[in-house]
C-alpha cells in the first residue's frame, strides 16, 4: 500500500512540474519538487 502511495506522489509531482513548465508558472514546479523530495525521503525510509 506505501508503495502506491508514494507512485501515486511521484506521478502527481511529475504532473505538477509538467504542467507549471508549461504554463510558464514556478509554484506548480516547486511544489511538484517539493513532493518528490517528500517521496524520497519517505521511499528510503521504507524496510
């Protein structure tokens, strides 16, 4: 269940950035990184 939960995040971050790059906008794009740092630190926390 973590596991899709943290693909769920990584594909929301992935969107965020897409779409704030597209539209030219940067707090899409920073809060798309921001959860993928989130992801990150949360995936290599996992046993």
């Amino acid at each position: 269940m973590k596991k899709i939960l943290l693909g769920l995040l990584v594909v929301i971050a992935l969107v965020m950035i897409f779409l704030g790059y597209k539209a030219g906008i940067l707090p899409p794009a920073l809060t798309g990184l921001g959860f993928l740092v989130i992801a990150f630190l949360l995936g290599s926390n996992q046993k």
